[in-house]
C-alpha cells in the first residue's frame, strides 16, 4: 500500500505506470492475428471476396474520416477522455465479434475499430501533457515496451491456445474481450491532464505562440502557471479558466496560430520533407500488407483444412523488428548522409519480401517474407522517427506525427479505391500483393536515387553537412524510447 503512495505521489512514475498498464492490455488481443480465419471460417461464414473487396476497405475510409478530427479533438479534451473511450471501442469491437451475426454487424465493427485506430494519437500525446519534460526519454521508452510485450504476449498465447490446446476461435476472441475490458477499466485510474498542447488557456496560448516567434524551437518556454492545493481542491479557478478560456475564440484562434507555426517549423527543410515523404509513402503500404496479410495466407494454405501460425509470426515480427529497431541506437552512421540510401536499400529488400510473399506456393517462404518485410520496415520507421523528432520540438513532432499518418492513410485510401475495392478493380489477393511489391520497389529506387545523389554532395563537400548539422541542432530526443 505504502508503494502505491508513493507512486501515486510521484510526479511521472503513476501516470506512466498506469498509462503501460493500459498499454499492455490494450494491446494484448490474442485473437487479432486470426481475425480473417475466424471471419471466413464456421463462426462468421464471410466470403474470402466479400472480406477483401467490401468488408475491409470500410475500415480504410471510415479511419480517414476519422483520423484529422479526432486528432484536434484529443487534444481539446485533454487526451484521457479519449483514451477512455478507445477503451470503450475496444470492448465493443469485441462483443461484435463474439456475439454478433452476419454482415451489417461486421460492417459496423469495421466503423467501430476505425474509431479505435484513429484514438491511438492519444496513447503517447497524454503522457507528454501529464509528466516533466526531463522524463520524456524513459517513460516513453516504458510505454512502447508496454506496447510490444502486450502484443508479443497475446500473439504468442493465442498460437499456442490453437496449436496445442486446440481451442476454438470464439474462446480466442471471448479471451481477448476480457484484456480489453482489463485496459477499458484501467483508464479511468489515470490522472486528468490539466494542459494541453495546442488549446491552452488564452494567456498561456498567447506566450506559447510569442515563445516560438521570438525562439528557436527547444529554447526554454515560460511555464503554466501552477495551482496551489487548494485552488486544485475547490475546482474554481479550473472552472472558471478551463471552461471559460477553452471555449472562447481568442483560445482557438491561438490554438489555430500555433498549429500554424509548428506546421511550418515541421516542414522546414528540405530534410524533414525528405524524411517525412517516406514516412507517408511507406506507411501507406506497410498498413495496406498488414491489413490483407492474413488473406493471402489463408489463400496460400486454407486454414479450413490446415495449420496456421499466424499468431507465431506475428510475435517472431514483433521481437525481430523491435530487435532491429533497438539496434539503431547503437548505430555509429552519420544518417543525415546515409540515412536516405538506408531507406532505399531496406525498402528494395522490403519489396522483394513481399514479392516473395505474393508469388511463392509455401506458407513458410510466405512467413519469411512477412518477417523479413515487418522487420526491414520497423528498423526504417525506426530512423525516420528519430531524425524528425531529434529535430523539433515535442509539439511540432505530434503534429508532424498526425499530418504524415493522415498522408498516409489518404495514399492508402487510393491504394484501397483503385485495387482492392469491388466497385474499382476488385483485384485477387496475389495481384493485390505484386502491385504492393511494384510500390515498395518505386519507393526504393526513389531513394536510391535521392540516397546516391545526397551521399555524393557530403561526401565532396563535407563542410555542407557540418552545417546543416549545426543549423538543426536542438533538443535531440534519443532514438531508444521510440
């Protein structure tokens, strides 16, 4: 007891605990990696067709739909409401899946987890609201390890409550309905932010916006006024500002003006956009494989008649990837030289794995290809992240995080329109996987190109980069807690 006090009195360890905890349960969904065996199998009796060509593309558009509004909304909320209500989506994304029949309910459930997805912003925007900055680095690195054990964990159970215990797919997913409402119930003991990021009170908004103009990003900002307990305990002075200020026009329009500048700080330099291009471009297609892997491998070896391994994949992708990623911190490489031929290299390797998924007849060429995918993809967005936020400010990298996802999912709304969606093409899950392969491979070439040219121009006039260097320099956030 005396434990949980002192917790709960420190200023980041209890938010962050909770917020791991919420992590690890939430993410812990043993049915996941047998979503698509369980829709087209006995339970569901779903089409394989209707399942890639109308079922799943629903998702797609109803996350676009989502994602940029839910953004602004999280941080006007102050980000735990909204982590409380993914872990209300969580829970019924699960019922649906458990008691619900036929195809209006899993069109819904598709609505349902877009709303699930879209609120992910939230998990690692609350922690940066609630704890000192000088704490960022290893709570951060305690969420994401949060994250991984809680999906290694519960992809690596199911596997093995299929293949030894034999138990049915509906138990599976009853399983996962309990971790979820585990994580639904744990939100409710985190404690409410009393800031925000980009809607703050008036005054402090004012100073946030006249800080970035008269600064250089990273430079010490002034600091919110602190609220003695007793102002804390009597809620008025909360009511009165909070309420007030939040709402008025002065606090949007500051809220607009920030949001403004810190656009404008993120895509600065040509570096950043390089950087951020391939973030969008790849992520559109990593998302896309992800999505429709499950597919391609029931249509490789039918999980009607045979073995799947699905959940042991995905755990093998998750430690290689997270061992891929780590590595990076340890990587002695002057990446604002190399790291866009990196990029160009790895994703050649990353689009001949998926042509090996696409094209091969063996589930275990298909599995490899998948791992070696995943892990290539996860070491890349591992740098690109690093080299965007070692350069901005925690603001402007939250921005730039939501702007280059909702590039990205608006690149893969068109992917899913063009070739997977019954009312265009409507294509077979194999072409879906070569054109998949034929857009990594463009990708790579892009950056080989770019990656060749950059690494010519440091390597004979070094002093450019030196420069560069010395220009983007500011509070670098270290590469280990992402």
């Amino acid at each position: 007891m005396g434990c949980w006090t002192n917790l709960k009195s420190s200023g980041w360890a209890y938010p962050t605990a909770v917020l791991s905890l919420y992590g690890f349960f939430a993410n812990c969904r043993v049915a996941e990696p047998f979503l698509t065996p369980y829709l087209i199998g006995p339970h569901k009796n779903i089409s394989e067709e209707t399942v890639t060509n109308y079922l799943f593309p629903i998702w797609t558009y109803s996350y676009l739909a989502f994602l940029f509004p839910v953004f602004l909304l999280t941080d006007f909320l102050r980000y735990k409401p909204v982590i409380v209500v993914q872990g209300l989506f969580l829970v019924t994304n699960y019922i649906l899946l458990c008691f619900a029949r036929g195809l209006p309910p899993m069109i819904f459930l598709q609505i349902n987890y877009a709303v699930v997805t879209s609120t992910e912003v939230a998990y690692f925007s609350y922690i940066y609201s609630v704890i000192p900055a000088e704490n960022y680095q290893r709570a951060t690195g305690y969420l994401r390890s949060a994250m991984l054990a809680g999906y290694t964990f519960g992809a690596s159970l199911g596997q093995l409550l299929i293949s030894v215990a034999g138990v049915d797919l509906f138990y599976i997913n009853a399983i996962t309905l309990g971790t979820v409402s585990m994580a639904f119930l744990i939100s409710f003991w985190l404690p409410m932010p009393q800031r925000s990021m980009f809607f703050k009170e008036e005054n402090t908004a004012a100073l946030d916006c006249q800080s970035q103009q008269e600064g250089p990003v990273g430079a010490d900002r002034p600091e919110e006024p602190v609220m003695d307990k007793e102002e804390v305990g009597s809620g008025k002075e909360m009511v009165h500002n909070g309420r007030a200020g939040w709402c008025s026009w002065g606090n949007v329009a500051a809220a607009v003006r920030l949001l403004w500048q810190s656009f404008r700080e993120s895509y600065s330099s040509r570096h950043l956009i390089y950087w951020s291009l391939w973030w969008a471009l790849a992520s559109a297609g990593y998302v896309q494989i992800f999505n429709y892997i499950q597919l391609i491998w029931d249509h490789i070896e039918p999980s009607a008649t045979s073995s799947f391994y699905n959940g042991g994949v995905e755990a093998a992708c998750s430690l290689v990837g997270a061992a891929a990623a780590f590595s990076v911190g340890y990587m002695k490489v002057a990446w604002n030289v190399w790291g866009e031929l990196a990029l160009g290299l790895f994703s050649a390797i990353g689009s001949g794995a998926v042509f090996l998924i696409a094209l091969t007849s063996s589930i275990w060429a298909s599995y490899a290809g998948y791992i070696i995918f995943k892990s290539c993809y996860m070491l890349l967005i591992t740098i690109t992240t690093f080299q965007i936020a070692a350069n901005l400010s925690m603001e402007c990298y939250a921005l730039t995080f939501g702007i280059n996802t909702f590039v990205a999912l608006l690149l893969q709304t068109i992917i899913t329109i063009t070739v997977v969606d019954e009312a265009a093409l409507g294509l077979d899950i194999v072409t879906q996987f070569i054109i998949y392969g034929s857009y990594y491979a463009v990708i790579s070439v892009l950056f080989l190109i770019r990656g060749t040219y950059t690494a010519c121009v440091n390597r004979h006039h070094p002093e450019q980069a030196g420069a560069r260097d010395r220009e983007t320099s500011r509070e670098v956030i270290s590469v280990e807690y992402f």
